[in-house]
DNA sequence: GCAATAGTGTCTATAAGACACTATCTT
DNA sequence: AAGATAGTGTCTTATAGACACTATTGC
C-alpha cells in the first residue's frame, strides 16, 4: 500500500466535506387515514416544495437526538412518540449543495395536534399519504420505505399501539390497522385474533362512558401490554403482487 | 429565528467535520457453523484489536459501493454476495478520533475462500460467530445486530440460498437454517415445508453424483427461485424470552 | 323501531409439528 | 449387514378466515 492510499483510507479530512444529517417520517392516524408530517421548505435547493421534516445533526447529539429534536422543532412533540431507525442515504449528488448521508428515523404518535411551522421551515402540515405532494430530494423514497416498514411493523410488534391513546378500545386498535395497511379488516375475527395474543393488550376494566357515534354498545378499553413481540402475529391479508 | 440558529441549521461547515464509514457484517457458514469476517487492526485506536471490515466512503461512491469495496479488498470477493444495509451508529465519542457515523451493512456469502488481509488490516479471518473475540469500538453490537437482522430475515426471505452454491440439496439448505438459528430442524418437515412455498426453490432435475458422506440416497438439486418474499413463512421455533 | 356496533360461536381450510416409514446410498 | 440420509405419509393441534348470531347502544 502507497502512502497515497495510507492517507485515503484513514484521514477523511483528505475527503471533501459529508455532512450527516436525519429526516424523519413521522405517521398518525387523523379521521381514520394515515398521515404523514410534511414542512414546506423556505431555502434553496428545493425552495417552496414539501419535504420531510429533518436536518444536520449536531455536536455531541446522538442520532436519535437528533430526529427527536428536529420532530419536536416541527410539532411541539407532545410527550408519547415512539421512535426507530429506518435506513441511510448517500448517493452522491442526492442534495446539490454536497455530499450529505442522511438517517432516516420513523416516528409514531396518536393523533397530533396541527403542526406549527419550524424553525427552519416556512408552513408545516400533515398530509394524507395517499394524495401527496412532490417531494423534495430524494424524500419520496424514503417516505415509501418508511410506509413499508410501517406496514411490515404493525403484523409482528405492537406498534398499533403507539397510534392510540394510554387507553383504547379494540375497534380504535382495528382501525389504525386499516388505516395503515389500507385494507378493511374483519371486525368479529380481529377482535378475537387481539385478545388471543399474550401480552398485545390487557384490560382497563373500564368501558366508553357511551356507545359509538353511530349506535352499538360501550366497548372495553384496554391499555398496551407487556409483548414486544406478537405471537402469534397478525399478517396482512396475503398480497401476492409483492411475493415474487 | 436569529443568525445562529439560521446557521446552525443550514450551514454544515460550520460544525466540525463528521467522517461517515461503511462497516460490513460479512456472513458465511463454513463447516456447518455460522461465520463472521473480522480482520486485525493495524492502526491506531484499537491497534491489535479485531473489527470489522470497513472504512470511509469515498467522494462520489454511494454506500452499497463502499461497503462492496471495503469487502472486496478483505477477501477477494467471490461474485456471488448479497449485501443489504443494517443500520447506522453515531453516538458521539464512539470513535476516539472524530465524530464518526457508520452506515452498517449485511453480506451474505457461499462459502468462501480464506480471506486475505487487506491494505489496511494486518489480517483477517472467518470467526464462529458463537466465539469472538473482544471487538474494536462499538462493533460487538453491531455484530449482535445484523446477526438477529440475519435470523429474522431468513423466515420470511429466500435469503438463506445466499449461502448455497448455485444448486444446492434441501438438506444443504436446512443447515443454514440450523447454523443461523442455532437449533436443530426435523428434517422430513422442513423438506416438505420448503417444497410447499410457491416461488422459494425449482427443482434443476438433476441429482448429486453420490449420496451423502456417511450413507444415504442421492438428493434432488435445486436452484433458487423467483420467490421475493416466502409465502407461508418459515417461522423459527417460538423463543418466549424474546417475546416480552 | 331501526341501524350500527361490540363481542361470541361455529365451521372450514391451511399450516406446524410429532412421528412413523420406505427407499437408497456409503462403509 | 449396518447405519445414515432423502423423501413421503399420517395424525394432532393451532391458526386464519368466513359467516352467523346476540346484546347494547344512538338516533
């Protein structure tokens, strides 16, 4: 080995700058449809176009820091928000101005009060993710693979449960299933699936203080378990188009 | 917002320089056991010490090539690897040098021939991954990691024929499934298992030349199939510590 | 009363796992 | 001949999903 490549391999000051930054998908649940925070960017590149809330990290600020705090910047983040890594991006030339890896997180909370526009954004909103608007950078693809871990999630953790309130009832359980898979679900069968999983739910005792909106009687309310698994496992109606 | 905060937010420069690098969880099954490519630090911090194949990107190379690279010039890289990204790490101090974030990726590989050290390890090695040695910075749990990614991605992927040749005998495919997951398999389920699952395997028509070492009829071979997703899944026999 | 919903019962098809068994190969 | 392995058959239990049904509530 050269010295040339002595220096390559071990000074990244030889390198130009990388800037790291974290975006943040960040999911609810409002009037039944899945939701996805979007903030309208007010500089260059990309000036004008939505854009998933996100940022360069800082000194001494870990990564998950750095989503949470950049989410909070764009919301005024109100307490339960359940965070996880999603995945990276670095293909040269995915931001104009340099080099920049990104680390997407996904976020998940109950319904959310209306954004407040950011530090470093000019309006902040959730949209529908079934009607969105361009995206700037390469955002739309992150948003597509964070919908799918989303949906992938929801069959074998209780993450359904970070979509609703300390408290819930089965039918708001099914409902953020079918938000976020898209798909009705059997209301008879899920309710039984739920309760035979150890450790998904567990009961309150209590009920709704009155029926639903449109009649029926009070339902039960439960509150998350101890499982961090399901099992078994809640699976999507089988979709053949993504098998093969 | 005043000019600090203006800066702090869009100026990347105005921060100290971050360093990103990729690092490679390179898996292989060699003698029935799970293997982990490791090499020898031949640098300061952590001089003498193992670690995992990697180093930092490179300007204008995306991450999958510099994790590819970085494999490469540990091993010789045999055409046939699988690679996909793991996760990132970026907990300020967990390189001693600067601030480091690591974009972490997944190789799966045939059985390989024996690695050779590369232009900057003084050596490298397959290690079961049931016996390691003490790794350099945070690498332990990144190894622990991709090791569980691995074991999760092999029930409801085909990934488990990344670690056979290009045709390979049911049987040959159960072993991975037993080195990976560390248990032993009935073998006359998991045939039957592994033929029912539309798209995982096809049969060649072919046959092995003899039967096993120790006795037995010749296999059928077969190759992979178009399958992306396995369809039912092969699901791990229940681990109740790891549900709650 | 009527419509909607919570929750339960039942039946069928599919899948997982235990076990037995036959056929074919190596030593 | 003995022992190991490939592959198949069969039975039991668990699960997924379709469908029916009762009870309770809002309107």
């Amino acid at each position: 080995m050269d010295e040339s490549e002595f220096l390559a391999g071990y000074d990244p000051r030889a390198y130009p700058a990388v800037a790291v930054t974290v975006d943040v998908v960040a999911l609810t649940i409002r009037g039944g449809a899945l939701h996805v925070l979007l903030v309208r960017r007010g500089e260059q590149p990309h000036a004008g176009r939505w854009a998933l809330p996100g940022g360069f990290i800082r000194p001494d600020e870990d990564l998950p820091e750095a989503a949470a705090r950049e989410l909070a910047e764009e919301t005024g983040m109100p307490g339960r928000v359940h965070i996880e890594q999603l995945a990276s991006y670095g293909t040269p030339g995915r931001d104009p101005r340099m080099r920049v890896v990104s680390v997407s997180y996904l976020a998940f909370a109950p319904d959310l009060p209306a954004p407040r526009a950011g530090t470093d954004a000019a309006d902040a909103a959730w949209h529908r993710v079934e009607r969105l608007p361009e995206l700037a950078f390469d955002h739309a693809r992150i948003l597509t693979e964070g919908l799918e871990r989303a949906r992938d999630k929801l069959e074998y953790t209780p993450l359904a449960t970070a979509f609703v309130g300390e408290t819930f009832t089965i039918s708001e359980l099914r409902s953020v299933y079918e938000a976020v898979w898209g798909v009705p679900l059997h209301a008879g069968n899920f309710h039984r699936k739920v309760l035979s999983v150890p450790g998904f739910v567990e009961s309150t005792g209590e009920t709704t203080e009155t029926g639903g909106a449109r009649g029926g009687p009070r339902a039960k309310l439960y509150r998350a378990g101890d499982a961090r698994l399901l099992h078994p496992a809640l699976l999507r109606p089988a979709r053949e188009e993504e098998i093969r």
